[in-house]
C-alpha cells in the first residue's frame, strides 16, 4: 500500500472511531407503590424481574415510601441514588459513563400537604450531551373524585401550581440539553384545554393564571394511562420501547430511549453530513434509517424479533452524478467491522480501503439511490450496532459523518 493509501485509510478508521459511540440513554419511569414491596418477597422478586430486563440507564420513581430500603436492595449493585424527595427517586447506573452535574427538588403540594419533586442533570460523556431529569408525582384532579379540593379555580389547580414552579428550570435547561419529565401526571379526567401534557407542548391553557404559557417544546414520548415519559425536541429523537402493567405498583411503568446527540435533529436518518477520504469539502448527502415494516415508523431502538427496514440514502456531490463509482455499508457490532458484499451477505473488514468490498461495483452515480442493509427481523443481534454508508469516485470515498445508530433488545 502506498504512503496515500495508508493516509485514506487512517483518516476513514479516524472519522468512523470520533462518531461510533453510543448516545441512546434508556429511561424508565413507574410509580412503584413502594408499600407493596414491603415485606413481599414475591413483588420483590418481580420489581427485580422487571428492572433486570429493562436494563434501563436511568431510573425515575414515585411513591417508593415505606418500600424505599427493599427498592435500594434491588437497585443499589447496579445503579447509583442521586436524589430522594417526598417518595420521588431518581437512579443512575453505576459506571464511568455518567457523570452528576446537578440534583435538585421543587416544591409541590397535594391538598396542603408536600409533594415536591426530584431533579437530576445527568452528563452523558458518551455524547458529552446533558440529560435533565425531572421525576414528579402530581396531584389527583378534582375531576378524579369528588371532595379533592372543596373551592378550585380550575380542576387540576394544584398539578399547575406545581408544574409552575419548575417550568422556569426546564425552559432554561433546555437550551444546554434534553429536558424528560418521566412522572405520574395523574391527568385523567382532565378537560381539554387543561392538560398538562398540552401545556408542556404550548397547545393547552393554564387558566388559573398560576405562571405564564410555556414556551418549552416538549413531546409526550409514552405513556400509560397517568404515567408519562416526556421530553423536549422533536419525537424522532425518542423510541418508544416498553409499557407494562405488573400486579402491583400504580399505574404501571413505561420505558423509552432517547438520542442524546447535542441537536434535536431526528436520529431515524442522522445529519446527512459528509467528509472524504482525501481530506478535501464534500458536498454529498448520506443519512440512514431504522423502520418498522408494520407501519413504516422510524425507530433508533428495536426489540430483535420487530421486523425492520435499515436502509440508506446517498446522494452524491452534483459534481459525480452520472459518473462510475461504488456503494459500499459499513457495519460496526459487538467490536468487530464488518462490509456488506456484492453477494448480500456480510464480510469481516480490517480497516484497509483496499480490502474493503463494494455492496454495488461500477454503477452510474444516481442523484438519489437508496441501499439496503437488512429487511427483517435481527434475531440474534443484541447492543448497538452502527453504519456507515458510503460512495467511492476515483479513488476517493465519501461516507456519513454520522453514523446511523440503532439499539437492538431482546
């Protein structure tokens, strides 16, 4: 290989290891009635069940009161508490990957008695991104049953006087990172116009006149019937994994992953952004995406049995449209480098350009041409798995900055 040739493949490998780091944190949010785990050695044994096959990053609680030291017992080997308040619990695994930047509570009534809520600004060094965390427990609607609270103004008047006192925190944090309130809303029965979920979206009203319209953006990512996950951004930034209803606990839990990349760019597709192995300006576009077959969503986290569709996007700088070149996919899992071949199948690659197979030889570069990765199911696969898609024009390859990232679960 010549000295230029080493040169291409140094700065490939350089790029692709800068870019290819996990950035999904999986977050999940249940009011556990932590008085059923107390002295229950069955629903023990089932929070456990359920926390272990979650395997989630980051862990958000309600209602852990008289249960809280059985919750520690099962969470404390693998997971750090970072802040306790009123029965609201926030949990982070253990590791070097995250690092505490703030903890925090507000206050928050129920009936003239305190429920305030828990805060954690959690630095993801994986993106170098910041999560902030609110975990809250509102208060039961008027509309919930009768006697709540004698004279309302509204029916969900202390749940807004609540929500008011944080909405400054969260618009502020979200202009420094991702904003998740993971909560029980207990927004049932709510009117239209009155919701907090409206609210925190800027489509609903606070007309108790208790704080100002938000302008925070925030979308509600999944829910149960009262317990939400929900952050600020646009949806794609979120994958809905998980809704489950044990026999115990209020409500049930739910579980989502967000992509903590520094932008609310949709991550179904990735930036499009370019570079080239010669060092030189590249106005190509290459993204990438992860759909569900079933309804054609885009997803950045799967269970390996969900039939997909992971394909790719090239659009060639104006420049190499209708000349010769190559396609070629870039797989990285599980530590090891893999292309895709000319035969569809997927060969093992040591970082050399010149061992580095074409999925399409010799064609005509095409203004758009889509390729294929993979349509099914993954079974087998499990972790993350990260692809570049990329075009070679003599010689030079051009290929996406970013990778398309996808977390596979059993």
């Amino acid at each position: 290989m010549t000295n230029k040739k080493r040169y291409y493949c140094l700065l490939f490998l350089v790029f692709i290891s800068q870019t290819a780091s996990a950035d999904t944190v999986k977050i999940l949010e249940w009011n556990i009635s932590g008085n059923e785990l107390l002295g229950n050695t069955t629903n023990q044994n089932a929070a456990t069940a359920i926390f272990d096959s979650e395997n989630a990053d980051v862990i958000a609680l309600q209602e852990t009161s008289r249960g809280s030291n059985e919750i520690a017992a099962i969470l404390s080997p693998n997971y750090t508490q970072v802040i306790a308040i009123d029965g609201q619990e926030i949990w982070v695994r253990n590791g070097s990957r995250f690092v505490i930047e703030s903890t925090g509570t507000w206050a928050g009534l129920c009936n003239n008695n305190s429920l305030d809520g828990a805060f954690a600004s959690i630095r993801d060094l994986n993106s170098n991104s910041s999560l902030h965390l609110y975990s809250a427990h509102f208060c039961i609607p008027d509309t919930f049953a009768g006697g709540v609270d004698t004279n309302p103004n509204v029916s969900n008047e202390d749940q807004q006087e609540h929500l008011c006192n944080v909405i400054d925190s969260m618009e502020a944090n979200a202009a420094t990172g991702t904003v998740v309130m993971a909560a029980d809303f207990n927004d049932i029965n709510i009117p239209v116009g009155e919701s907090l979920v409206s609210f925190l979206q800027s489509t609903g009203t606070l007309n108790g006149g208790f704080c100002i319209d938000s302008a925070i953006n925030m979308v509600d990512v999944v829910s149960t019937d009262v317990t939400h996950i929900m952050g600020t951004g646009g949806a794609g930034l979120y994958s809905s994994i998980a809704t489950g209803n044990p026999s115990f606990g209020q409500h049930g839990y739910v579980v989502a992953s967000v992509e903590l990349d520094g932008s609310e760019t949709d991550p179904e597709t990735n930036t499009g952004t370019t570079a080239a192995t010669d060092g030189g300006p590249s106005t190509a576009v290459i993204k990438g995406r992860v759909s569900l077959l079933a309804n054609g969503d885009g997803v950045i986290t799967v269970v390996d049995t969900d039939k997909v569709a992971i394909t790719g996007t090239i659009e060639p700088a104006q420049e190499h449209i209708g000349q010769v070149g190559n396609l070629y996919i870039i797989v990285f899992y599980q530590e090891q480098v893999f292309f895709r071949n000319d035969s569809g199948g997927f060969s093992s690659w040591n970082g050399e350009l010149g061992a580095l197979g074409p999925y399409r030889e010799d064609i005509i570069l095409e203004a758009n041409m889509e390729v294929e990765v993979i349509t099914g199911e993954l079974l087998g696969l499990f972790g993350s798995l990260e692809i570049y898609f990329a075009y070679s024009y003599q010689g030079v390859f051009y290929f996406n900055v970013s990778p398309l990232s996808i977390e596979i679960i059993s």
